[in-house]
C-alpha cells in the first residue's frame, strides 16, 4: 500500500474536480439558458435538449414517487467513498483504473448534487436516429459510462500489463 497520497491513487482526484466542474457548468448553462423541454438542433443525429431525469440510467426508477432520490443519493455517496479508499489503497502508476474511479467518483457526484438541489439530475445531450432517441444524459453520465468501461477493460489487460512490466514472456 502506498504510503502517502502522491505515491497512491488519490494523485488522479484533479479529475474528480475536472468532471465535477465540467458537468456542474454545463448543467448550470442548461438551466439558466433553456425551457424544460426545449431542444436545438445541433446534428442530423443529434440535439442540445433539456430534460428532466427522476430516476437513474435510462430513467429507471424515475416514477417510483420520490424515494428513489434517497436511495440514488446513497449509492452515489456509497461508490464515491468506496472507490477513494480504493484509490488510496493502489499505486499512482495504475493509470487506467486510477483514471477510471474518479471518473466515475466525478460522474456520480455531479449527479448527487443535481438530486440533492433540485430532486432530479439536469440532461441535455439527445442523440437520435430517425424517430428513435437514445435516452438524454449529461456530461457526469458520460463520465460514469467511460470510467465503467476502464474498469472493465483493466480487468481483462491488467494482468498482461503486469507480466511486460515484470519482462514476462507469455
């Protein structure tokens, strides 16, 4: 274990700020700038519109009454402290994991403020083909998906990466 927070994972938190900034702008601009609903063309497949999510992912949950806010709230809250251990548990050199927690800790906590203000999290980016519209999400929804994916992308390279850095042939 890494005797100090340069030396652990923790180094990557800057992205948890990065993201957590970048999502909570960009949210702010939607408010500040749209009506509930109103949507600008950017693309052929893709449109700038702004929404309201209830729930999580794909809005589950979103017509569950209300207590589903809470509960979204300490799963965010859960991951976020869960993963920073983590991170202060591994090396700063394990980049892509590293980098893959605070993405996600950064998702999930401009989502955690967005429910704790306003009772919902803020979409705006609508992309679509034809009729057919993949469920709106924001930058923090992003972040989470990304850092999802690193971690599930470690798990099949990190031993490979482990065996060159050692000079293991395989």
């Amino acid at each position: 274990m890494p005797t100090n927070w340069k030396d652990s994972g923790l180094r990557w938190y800057w992205v948890v700020v990065l993201v957590f900034l970048a999502d909570q702008i960009s949210k702010q601009w939607v408010l500040s700038n749209f009506e509930l609903y109103e949507s600008i063309q950017l693309l052929p497949v893709f449109n700038f519109t702004y929404v309201r999510n209830y729930g999580a992912a794909f809005s589950f949950l979103s017509d569950a009454g209300g207590w589903q806010r809470w509960l979204f709230t300490f799963v965010a809250v859960g991951f976020s402290v869960l993963l920073s251990v983590w991170l202060r548990q591994q090396p700063s050199k394990m980049w892509r994991l590293n980098l893959a927690y605070t993405l996600v800790i950064g998702g999930a906590l401009g989502n955690l403020i967005d429910r704790l203000q306003h009772g919902y999290v803020v979409d705006f980016l609508d992309f679509y083909w034809n009729t057919s519209h993949f469920p709106a999400f924001n930058i923090a929804d992003s972040a989470i998906c990304v850092g999802a994916a690193l971690i599930i992308l470690d798990s099949f390279v990190a031993g490979k990466d482990d065996k060159k850095a050692d000079g293991i042939k395989e």
